[in-house]
C-alpha cells in the first residue's frame, strides 16, 4: 500500500542557507552634486554673494545579511544489516546523502545485524560512516539481541553507550530507549528523570519495537499504555520506530510516530489495523528507504527517500510550545 505525500524535497532550502552564509554584507556608495549657496562671507565683510557653488556630497549604504542558522543534520535507519543488496543500495544512496549535506549523527531503529558478518553486515556498506566520522546512536532490537555473539558484534560495531540513553543532537535532545524490555522499571523511571529535565529544543525518542503500526508486527501495547503518556505529558516531537519493515507515519495526541524499517530487509504489506490503532498518515510498503531530519531551535523537517531519490514522505514538525 502506498499513500503519496506532497511532492518536493528540502534541498532548495538547505542551497538557499549556503548561499545567505557566503553573502555576508554588502556596501554601496551614492554621489551626488547639489546646487548651493556658498557658505563663506564676501572678503570684504559684505553679505555674501549671489553665485552659487558646486557642492558634491557623498553618502555609503551599508546591510548587513543575517545569516540563516544552519540545521542539524541526521540520518535515520532501521532493520537493515543482513549485507545484501537492499541494504547495499540504501547504503549508497545514504552515502552520497551525506556527500553533499553534513550529517550530524547516524540514528538507528533496532535490527542493526542479522548475521555476526560484521564486515558483510556493516563495515562494506557503512564504513563510510567512520570515515567522514559520524557518531552512532543505535536502538536495540530483536535481532540485535537473539545471541550472545549477535549482542557482541552489535556492541563492537555500533557502540551504544547502553540499553538506553540520551544524546544531543545540535538543539535536539534524542532518547534512546529498549523497547524489548518496556516495563524495565530500571529504564521507566530513568525516562521520567530525563523527560522531567528543563529543555528548549525538540525532543526526539528511538526504539525498536513500534508503538503504532498497520503491518506485520502491529502495534507494541506496552509502549502505548507505559510511553506514550510520558511523550504526550512532556512534549515528545518525534518518535521512531522499526521492527516492521516498511515506511509509515501517525500521530496520537499531539506526538508524531514514524516507522522506518525499510532499511533492507525483505518488506512487509501493511494491512488491517490494530483494533485502537488509527490508519497511518502516510504508508508505504513498497520502498525501500531512510530518513532525514533536519533540525533547528523551532522544530524538525522530516524526509523519507528511496534509493533512487524519490520522496516517500516530507513534513515538518514545529517545536512545541
């Protein structure tokens, strides 16, 4: 099923940014010549004459461009280390994402490895990751975690500082968070400690397990009943999900939820609803993907692209209040 959003894409604005930052200021000069009385007294002390005099004055305009903040950069992917050729296309086209936009942080959904083929699974594909240096903040998923060596290989790879955890992101805060494990009250009670925390910028949380979603896996009810309070109470933007593996985009209650497990893997149709889950904003289940954000002080531009560029998705999400 695909649902088509607007056409477009935000990379006229991200050339427009550039070109305001190489402007800086501007100056001209304008000369004129006035007609004028002369100023001086007559040398015998008489009033002054008749004759007038040219007089040329000169004035110099100067403005100044205010120089537009430039946003920060993410790259979004989930469900996609197998090592064959869905991720290797995605991965390229991510690749050259990154080539011409800096990219700030690489997020990922969960299903990061399906194989202990670390160099299948990441190193070929992804290596450009480590050498243009971008940091990873990877959520754990089902795969992730179905072996000890599996565990290992994801922990030597990807590097997650923990089963959850947080990150600053240019004026984002992310959270990272286990969704195999919701009703943890080890990781509960850390979200209530970071969500109750003073913050001005948007509010972004990861995790595996989808929250809301048309396909196979369906929506995580323990996500709902345990989380979802907690986002709508303090102000949760976006919220990204995998584990289903294709492309889809809801909101409850003022928060956004985006699936995107469209990293690789075989894709899933989505179908029939949940019972309490409402249909999806957007959905597609015939693309391949990955996301972009683009985040500044009032909010986040989201983009979903296919390999060969086209726009599955694009919105924007301004800051709440």
């Amino acid at each position: 099923m695909t649902q088509s959003p607007r056409n477009g894409t935000i990379a006229g604005l991200i050339i427009a940014a550039v070109f305001l930052a190489a402007c800086g200021s501007v100056s001209w000069t304008e000369t004129s010549t006035l007609s004028s009385l002369p100023t001086t007294a007559a040398s015998d002390g008489t009033s002054p004459s008749n004759s007038t005099a040219d007089v040329t004055t000169t004035t110099t305009t100067t403005t100044t461009t205010t120089t537009a903040p430039q946003p920060t950069n993410i790259l979004v992917i989930g469900d996609f280390g197998d090592g064959g050729g869905n991720e290797r296309a995605v991965a390229a086209a991510m690749e050259d994402y990154a080539s011409m936009t800096p990219i700030a942080a690489l997020v990922t959904t969960g299903d990061n490895l399906y194989t202990d083929d670390v160099a299948a699974a990441w190193e070929e594909p992804f290596g450009w990751v480590v050498a243009m240096g971008i940091p990873v903040y990877a959520a754990w998923g089902k795969h992730d975690l179905e072996s000890s060596s599996r565990r290992e290989a994801v922990a030597d790879a990807l590097d997650p500082p923990g089963r959850w955890y947080e990150a600053q992101l240019g004026e984002a805060t992310l959270i990272v968070l286990d969704a195999n494990q919701v009703e943890d009250p080890d990781q509960l009670a850390w979200l209530e400690s970071v969500l109750s925390e003073p913050r001005n910028g948007p509010l972004i949380v990861s995790f595996h397990q989808p929250a809301l979603s048309c396909a196979s896996h369906g929506s995580t009810g323990a996500a709902i009943s345990t989380w979802a309070p907690l986002f709508e109470a303090h102000g949760v933007d976006l919220v990204l999900n995998g584990h289903d593996h294709d492309y889809e985009r809801f909101e409850l209650n003022g928060v956004t939820y985006v699936v995107t497990g469209g990293g690789g893997r075989t894709l899933y149709e989505i179908g029939t609803c949940p019972s309490g889950t409402l249909q999806p904003l957007v959905g597609d289940d015939t693309h391949h993907h990955f996301v972009g954000l683009h985040i500044t002080a009032d909010g986040i531009t989201v983009e979903a692209l296919a390999p060969d560029g086209e726009v599955i998705d694009e919105f924007s999400l301004p800051l709440h209040p």
